[in-house]
C-alpha cells in the first residue's frame, strides 16, 4: 500500500457537517460546528486513519 498526503481542514468538516445538518433538518451553532469538526478530527487521529503533523513557525 502506498503513502499518499492528504490534508484535513477542520473549517471544511465544520462546513461539511453544516450542510448535512441543514438538509436533516437541524440549525447547529457556529460553536456545535466547531467541536463536531474537532471530535471528527480526533476520531480520525485515533482510528490511525490520519497523522497529525505540527507547523513549524
């Protein structure tokens, strides 16, 4: 299997999830958005399905 990079924006998941919400029905808060994006974040992180890597300043 090879390696491919592949970068995750926690604004686009919050965007992503806005949308999906929307269309079921629910009005998320700009905060619920925010901490759905970083839960889906965290989860990927602990599956190993992404790596995190730190920017360098």
């Amino acid at each position: 299997m090879r390696e491919m990079e592949v970068f995750i924006d926690t604004e686009e998941i919050a965007e992503f999830f806005f949308h999906e919400l929307m269309k079921r029905g629910y009005v998320p808060t700009e905060e619920e958005l925010e901490e759905i994006a970083d839960i889906t974040f965290e989860y990927l992180l602990e599956k190993c399905i992404i790596d995190e890597e730190k920017e360098e300043e």
